[in-house]
C-alpha cells in the first residue's frame, strides 16, 4: 500500500509512519520555460487573454527533504485563490524570481516547476526533527504565512517580517498537489464538522479579512460601523460581510449581478449596491453618484471601505469614506498603479491602511470562529487536481462566487467530517450557502 492511498483510507498513524514517503508525487505547477509565452502585454489589454489553462500543468514532481521545522502533509484539498492566476499569468513578475531568491538560503524551492497553492486541508504524514506540537496523523488545515521564527520581529507581529513569504506563491510546493511542505506555524486544526474541501478553501481569505477589519492592526471595525465590501461575494469579500455581520457592523456589499446579489441576502447583507450601475469610477462625478446610492441604502457615509480590486475602485473608495473613516486594502486585482484625489483624503483626516495576510494568532482566531461555526465556508464549485488549470481559469476570467476548491487525494467531495452533530445545528443550508 502507498502512503496516499493509506491516508485516504484512513489508517492509523503508526501505519502512515511505516510505509515510505514516495519519491514523486502529482502536482498543479507552472514551468520557468514557460515564463514569456504569453508576452509582456499586461491581461485584459484589448484583444489580450492570458490563458493560464495552457500555463498551469498537473503532473509529477519530485518530493523533497524537510527542514527541521517543517511538516509534510498529504493533501486532501486544496483552492484557488488569485495569487494562483498571477503566479500562471507570470504577472506582475514571473514568481520564478521569488523562488530563485529564495533559492540562495534554500535551494530546495529554485526548481525549473513551480508547485502552486495557498490553502490546504490534509494529513500530517512526517514531521521535521524540531517539530513539537504536531503528530502523524493530525487532520490539518494550512494558513500561508511561510515566516522566520528566528527574525525577532516575528514575535511581535510576524507579517512585518523581512523574510516574510506567502506559502505556494513565493515559496515552492504549495498546497494544489497530492503532498505539501510547510512550516508548523502554518497548521492549525481541521474544523471537524467541515468537509475535507469546505476546510480547505477558509484560511487565506478570511484570515486576511479579519486582519482587515477586527484585529487592531487593521480598521479596527467597531459595533454599527458602516463597511463598505468591494466584491462581496468573491472569496474575500464574502469573509468580510459575515465578519462585519459578526462584529455589530452594518455590512453594504458591491456586487455585479442580480444572482450575487441575491447570494448576499442570503448571508444577511440587507445592503447592496450594483456595480453595473457605476461601471465608470473614475472621475467625480461617478464618485458622487456612487457615494449617494449608499447614502440612500444606509443614511450615512462608510467607516471603513474593505479595499482589495485597487486600480479600478481605488479612487472611489478614498472619495465615498465617511470624514474621520478608513480605506483598508489588501491588494489590487484589477491593477496596481491606484490614482485618487488627495484633497478627500487629507482633507476629510481619512486614513489608508495596508494590510497583508495574516499572523498565526489572527489565523488561530478565523480558525476558532470556523470550528465553532460562527464563520462559514464560501465554497461554490469544486474540481478535481487534474483540473486545476480550469479552477484557476473560472477565477481569472471572475466566472465564480465565493471560492473555488480543487480535490488531491480525496477520491470524492463530502469526505473528512467528524462532528455531524456541530453540522446539523449549524444547518446544511448555511454551510452550504455558496454551493446552492
């Protein structure tokens, strides 16, 4: 018998200690050969599609040694997420350069492939020689901040890290594959009433919204803030409506259709505003025109503008910002060279706050609200590994709700539950909400 195949079987750990770690394994990666096949012109240039089915492989790699501080964990799920489509898009620079960099302290991750993927849920099957608070056997899920435990500021807040990387974007051998290697300080608990794939798809997007929005490194959202949710049926934003829903705030979702929309309802988010109405934003008078619809829904201005699209909303965002409010942002989907009228941001004393990832304490807190099924995942479709170039594409081409979750060695969906009894009180329908 394989190691796979007795994880997926579900045999004891002194059994998956037994039998030998292969010497390859299957993956989802890109290749440095690739890296200009599609050319210097950035993706959504008129006439420009950088089709990532063609860059994101599945194949056989090789499995390599640990380090005294990492784990080796057998892979049952995994998701998309857009650091995923960058890294196949080879924008805004190939990630090849960051595993090469990296590849001067540990050559381990400077290979000719890149195993992609920020998320994972699975087995732990081997442990380095400085591993202490985990065992083969443990059911897994895996947060993406690849950090230093040695660099000092690490204890203070490990995302101000000189060393500081996101795990299967700048690191190799990331979570879209049969086995994954991380650090310890990126396991934390299975929730045992979530699915192998419903586990899988939570922690980087909802670890970076709560950052966003409840941890006092962020906008420090209070009870009755207004929030304002760029994208909020995405996989980031719809994390940020149900934190503000949790934390006493009032919610006001940005969607794109009637269909999202409606997905939002059924989250609670009474407030909505359509997109498609203010397609333009990027001039006053559209600012204005969006700024009174929200008005309108809520009575007042936001408190906090959750930040993520960049280039196209970014100067709205500043603009529709309550005097004394905060625009958080933690990326720029739709471009990264943001333009904004200054004027409204000193003026009105508003505030921009960068945020990035997450720690593993504010990890540690996203996973308890996830056990305890105070947070739902937002999972909506579900491919298998040999697909993962398809997941990926519904992603760039933004053909998803939610997040997209990938199978590895789970052989069907609905596997890996333990507690039915937690799932029965959360509710089938709330659990699943994305998938209906």
């Amino acid at each position: 018998m394989t190691l796979a195949q007795a994880v997926v079987d579900g045999a004891d750990p002194e059994e998956l200690a037994r039998l030998e770690v292969p010497s390859s394994f299957r993956a989802a990666h890109t290749r440095k050969d690739q890296v200009g096949v599609f050319g210097r012109v950035p993706h959504g240039t008129d006439g420009v599609d950088k089709d990532i089915t063609k860059s994101v492989h599945v194949g056989e790699v090789p499995m390599p040694e640990l380090a005294p501080d990492e784990v080796l964990v057998a892979v049952m799920a995994s998701a998309i997420n857009f650091n995923t489509v960058w890294t196949a898009m080879f924008e805004p620079i190939p990630t090849f350069a960051f595993l090469e960099r990296f590849g001067r302290t540990d050559p381990r991750h400077d290979r000719d492939f890149h195993v992609l993927g920020s998320d994972a849920s699975g087995v732990v099957v081997r442990m380095g020689a400085a591993v202490r608070h985990w065992r083969i056997g443990d059911r897994v899920v895996v947060s993406p901040a690849y950090v230093d435990a040695q660099d000092p500021i690490t204890h203070a807040d490990s995302m101000l890290g000189e060393d500081l990387r996101a795990w299967g974007f700048e690191t190799n051998y990331g979570g879209l594959a049969e086995f994954a290697v991380v650090k310890a300080t990126q396991l934390l608990p299975k929730p045992r009433h979530l699915s192998w794939e419903e586990a899988a798809c939570n922690m980087l997007c909802a670890s970076t919204a709560y950052r966003m929005l409840v941890s006092p490194r962020g906008a420090r959202m209070k009870q009755g803030d207004v929030v304002l949710v760029w994208g909020a049926a995405g996989g980031l934003g719809a994390y940020g409506v149900q934190l503000v829903r949790n934390g006493g705030g009032i919610p006001v979702g940005v969607v794109g259709s009637e269909e999202k929309a409606d997905l939002l309802r059924r989250l609670g988010c009474e407030h909505i505003v359509d997109r498609s109405q203010f397609e333009h934003l990027d001039d006053e008078k559209a600012w204005r025109a969006f700024g009174a619809e929200i008005r309108r829904q809520v009575g007042e201005d936001p408190h906090i503008v959750f930040e993520h699209t960049g280039r196209d909303t970014f100067g709205a965002s500043v603009y529709v910002a309550r005097r004394g409010g905060s625009v958080v942002t933690c990326g720029s989907s739709s471009g990264y060279a943001h333009s904004y009228d200054n004027r409204h941001l000193w003026m009105k004393l508003k505030s921009i706050v960068g945020s990035h990832g997450a720690n593993y304490q504010e990890c540690h807190e996203v996973n308890r609200l996830l056990s305890l099924g105070m947070l739902q995942p937002t999972l909506s479709a579900v491919y298998p590994l040999a697909r993962t170039g398809e997941a990926a594409r519904a992603v760039q081409l933004n053909r998803h709700v939610g997040k997209v979750g990938v199978l590895g060695l789970a052989p069907a969906e609905d596997l890996g539950i333990e507690d039915h009894a937690l799932r029965e009180r959360i509710g089938e329908d709330r659990i699943r909400t994305f998938r209906s």
